[in-house]
C-alpha cells in the first residue's frame, strides 16, 4: 500500500465537508465524527486476452467508514465504501499510481459525503 494513501484521503474529505458546507474542523468533541480505515489496495489483472495475459489491471481500493451523529444517533452508521479504476497493462503501476489514487480518491469521498449528508 501507498503510505501517503491515508494522508491523501483524510485531506481529501477535510476539504470536501469543509468546503461543501457550513462545518468546522474540529480536534475532539465535535457534533460529528468520521473514523476509517483502508481495508483494501490491490491490483487485480481484467480484460484477460487470448494469451492469457491482461490487457487492464484494475485498482481497487476499500474503506471502512463509521459516521457517528451526537446529535442524533439515529443517523449513525458503518459502512465499505470501494472504488476502482482500469489502467493498461503496458503501464507500469508506478507510472499512473498518482493519477489512479486522486480519482479512486475523489469518489469515494463523493460517496463518504453523499452518505454522511444525506438526511440534511
């Protein structure tokens, strides 16, 4: 796994909620709370050709979310948020990883908010 991949998705959703809504970023204490973890980052070969080699890999990372309302309680939830995106296989992972982890980035804290705001 990329070890800025936490990092880079905290940051993202930070700026989302913040820049989406009305909300402060708080230290403790706040009305609401979001805990997560990466439960997933793999490559997987798709596209399989005759030869049997790929023609995509597919990345696919995974996050456990729990959103906990003190207000309201009733709006807690846990759910795995998972997204992928293709890439040719004649690149190198390395090449496009930056590329793949900003978009598998952006939606899923499109899901994450969607989710957290939904009964707004």
């Amino acid at each position: 796994m990329v070890p800025t991949l936490s990092r880079t998705l905290t940051e993202a959703l930070w700026d989302y909620f913040t820049g989406q809504t009305n909300l402060v970023l708080v230290d403790r204490g706040g009305d609401l709370s979001l805990d997560g973890t990466i439960t997933q980052y793999v490559v997987q070969p798709v596209a399989i050709q005759g030869n049997e080699t790929a023609a995509m890999n597919r990345l696919t990372i995974s996050v456990n979310v729990k959103f906990i309302n003190k207000t309201d309680p009733k709006q807690n939830w846990e759910t795995t948020f998972s997204r992928y995106q293709d890439y040719a296989s004649s690149y190198n992972l390395s090449a496009v990883q930056d590329l793949l982890i900003k978009d598998i980035t952006d939606q899923l804290v499109q899901d994450i908010f969607n989710k957290a705001v939904v009964n707004w």
